[in-house]
C-alpha cells in the first residue's frame, strides 16, 4: 500500500489489515510506548477546506507515534494565497516531510497529488468524492459495536448526494457483504454512476428509501449525516432539507431495535435531536475516538511500508 487515494482501492484484505493494525495500536497507546515508533518522521498536514476531527487526529495520531507535524490550515496565509499552483505546492512540500495527509474542496485533488510526489498521500476529503480515512475509522466503529461488518444492516441516512463519508462508507459495507439502505430525500440520493458501479461490482443487498422510519426499521446500525451546504448551488434549498430530515430520540424509540447504535462522520447540525446525545443509542462521540487508532495504524502502514 502506496498511499490511500479511495476506498475503492482497497481490497477487503487491505481494509482488515488496517483494521488489525488499528485495534494493536489502541494496545500501544494503552501502554504508552507508541512514541518511539516514529521520532525521526514529520507529517505534513494539508487542509485546503475547513476540518476539525480529520485533521486534529492525523496530527495527534502522528504525535503519539513519536512523530512531529507541520502544516497549512489557513489557506490565507500560505503562498497559494499568491496564486501558486496546488502542484508547485505539494512538490515543494514533499521535500520537507515524509508523508501527507490533506484535505482540498476539488474532486481527484489527493489521487493527483500522488502522481506528482513519491512520499505516500492520504486523502482526508477530496471535494465530494471519497474520505477513505473516514470509512475505516467508521468501520472500526461498526465491528466494534456490531461485533462484525458481514450481514449487518446498515442505513446511510442524509445527504447521499453531496458526503463523501456517504459514498465512501457506501462502497466499503458493499464490499463487505452487508445490507445497505440508503435513506434520503430524492433530491439527495446518491450519484447514479456510484450506485451502478457498486452494484455491477459488489451486487450488495441494496434498497433507496426516503421513508425514515423504514431506515431505521431493523437496522442494526444507522449513519447520519449533515446536508452537506457548502456543496449547494441554493442555500435556502439546503435549509429546506435541514428542516425535514431530523432523526429524534422518540423516532428511535418507536421504530428502532433497542440495541440500534447512531453512528455520524460529525460535525452534526440539527439532524439528530439534541435528546438522542445522552441515550445509549448515540455512538458517534467513541466513534470519533477511534480517529486515533486507526489514523495511527495508516500512517504506521504507510511509513513502515517502506522500511
Ligand atoms: C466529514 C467531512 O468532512 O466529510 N467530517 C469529517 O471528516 N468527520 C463530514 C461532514 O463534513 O459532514
């Protein structure tokens, strides 16, 4: 393994050894001694587009391996404010630092990244197309509160149009073999061309719903996510659908399985209602934990790779 562009490029082999490695490193992290794993490597944190949890943790989880982090989150003041190419930068980058992780609002931004530099490049979000670092921290999530991936029943509930945590996410439970709704507003349903490749590919257990409460209906997981504005053309139609998707903890109560767990990429807005936080349903707070452990596992798999 090179780099991680896509989820699509991983193989479910691929997808388990990281997951393998990932619950090692919450071992080593327990003991305090990751820290000499990586003295000698630096990280180059990229973030072209807002981030909160991909980018922290990328950072803490090279910290804890030992390593060191420079970076660019404020597009302002770097020199792409001055009009330099996203390809000048990275090439020059790449001769500061040993790996990347970045995060840039153009689809293909990450695979194009690593054409032009040989250090590994790990996408943290490219546009609306794939956030493979998401998805493996999500699936961590799912085994670890499912106790599996295989046959599990999983609604993807939101925005499927404009995430890439839903796209992603999408095409990992395909490969997988679990059963897949995809719950969302006709407006927002998932790319045609994306729906059409992981069936002709996977041939998963696949429905398109707009009904809520069928979502949640038997669902052994579900994975909320926020209408995704910034990727609106109308904000006022973003609003619109805001206003109508709203998961709340008497919905969950009435229609889910009791031991139905919450999973959401976060930041969340209103589509979760501010009750469910405090029930045993929400999972999303220990999901974003697992950030650590598995972003450590990849720069781990990454690096070491090249030993
Ligand atoms: C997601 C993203 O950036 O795609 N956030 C994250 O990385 N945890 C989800 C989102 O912004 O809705």
């Amino acid at each position: 393994m090179k780099n991680i562009i896509s989820i699509r490029d991983l193989s479910k082999t691929d997808i388990l050894k990281i997951l393998n490695r990932a619950e090692k490193m919450q071992e080593v992290l327990q003991k305090k001694n990751a820290e000499e794993i990586y003295p000698d490597k630096i990280l180059g944190a990229l973030f072209f587009e807002p981030s909160t949890r991909t980018k922290l943790s990328f950072k803490a989880a090279m910290k804890r391996l030992g390593g060191r982090v420079i970076g660019i989150s404020d597009v302002k003041k770097s020199s792409v404010a001055k009009g330099e190419s996203f390809g000048d930068t990275i090439k020059v980058i790449a001769k500061y630092v040993d790996i990347v992780a970045m995060r840039h609002p153009l689809e293909g931004s990450a695979r194009y990244a690593s054409e032009l530099v040989d250090i590994p490049i790990i996408n943290g979000g490219d546009g609306a197309n794939q956030h493979p670092t998401q998805t493996l921290l999500d699936l961590y999530a799912i085994k670890k509160f499912e106790g599996g991936i295989e046959e599990k029943e999983i609604a993807l509930i939101g925005d499927l149009r404009h995430a890439r945590t839903m796209r992603s996410l999408a095409y990992a439970l395909s490969k997988f073999g679990a059963k897949i709704k995809l719950v969302s507003p006709k407006s927002l349903k998932m790319s045609r061309e994306v729906v059409k490749e992981i069936k002709e590919k996977y041939s998963p257990e696949f429905e398109e719903i707009t009904d809520l409460k069928k979502g949640i209906k038997g669902s052994d997981a579900i994975y909320v996510c926020r209408i995704q504005e910034e990727r609106f053309k109308d904000p006022y139609e973003a609003k619109k659908l805001q206003e109508t998707y709203q998961i709340s903890l008497d919905l969950l109560e009435k229609y889910g399985k009791s031991d139905l767990s919450v999973l959401h990429p976060l930041p969340k807005l209103n589509e979760i209602g501010p009750k469910v936080d405090g029930s045993d349903y929400a999972k999303y707070y220990e999901q974003a934990s697992f950030g650590i452990p598995v972003r450590m596992a990849i720069i781990d798999l990454l690096l070491g790779g090249r030993k």
